[in-house]
C-alpha cells in the first residue's frame, strides 16, 4: 500500500513537472468559486451564480496546469497590485506625515512614481528609478 502510494506520488510530481501550480490567486478563485457555488442555491436567480461559479473554477484549475508560466506570473501580478493598493495608498500616507519634517515627496510627472528627497537640500536634480526622467527640484 506504502510503495502504491509513493509511485503516485511519483508520477503525479512527474506529470506537474514544468505546470504552473497553485498560487495566492488560484486559492482566492477557488474560494470565491465555493461561495458563488453555494450562492447557486437561491430559487430563481441561482444558476447565474452556479454557471459564474463553475467558470471561475475551471478557469482556477486551468492556471495550476498551464504551462505558460510567464503569463501565469503576470496574472498574479496584477491581482497583487489590486490587492495591495488600498495598503501601499495607507503605507505612503504613513510615511508622509512620519517624514513630513525632513523629506519631501512628489510624483515624477512622466511616470506618476512617487519620489521622496531630502528637504533643505536647495535646487537639485532627482531621477526617477523607474523612467530615468530627470527632475528638476526645489526641496
Ligand atoms: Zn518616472
């Protein structure tokens, strides 16, 4: 029974060799998959949620097969950044008022990045890190 066991596991590793995988976005579908699944119950309206829930997990599934990983990686780059915003939006305005007496911040008007320099430093030259835009600056 041990060795059963440990051959599919074997063959099941071999078989997912070069697929993507789960992933913090594929756990998220499958869990709002379960939910709208469940909402599938409700008279009348539920099929909508029923047909909603089951694209949502076959397209969860999808993703751990695929092996287009590059793309995979991007999907849950953008769900990262939607997910992360409201907090990084929290996080800089922290930021601000701790540094309000010895920084400056400003956004680099070619790529809306936000910059932060010293304060007091006179006229200087800031480049973004991102676009490598130079930026003239009164701090
Ligand atoms: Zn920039």
């Amino acid at each position: 029974m041990k060795q059963w066991w440990q051959k599919m596991k074997y063959s099941m590793a071999k078989w997912m060799y070069g697929r993507y995988g789960n992933d913090e976005l594929t756990w998220v579908l499958l869990i709002t998959g379960t939910v709208l699944l469940l909402l599938g119950y409700i008279p009348y309206v539920g099929w909508i949620f029923s047909i909603l829930a089951l694209t949502i997990v076959f397209f969860s599934t999808f993703r751990g097969f695929s092996r287009n990983i590059p793309k995979r990686r991007r999907e849950l780059d953008r769900y990262l950044r939607i997910k992360n915003k409201p907090k990084s939006a929290i996080q800089l305005h922290k930021n601000k008022k701790r540094d309000k007496n010895t920084h400056v911040y400003f956004k680099c008007p070619k790529c809306r990045a936000v910059l932060r320099v010293p304060k007091g430093k006179g006229d200087i030259i800031v480049t973004c890190p991102r676009c490598n835009e130079r930026v003239d600056k009164n701090t």
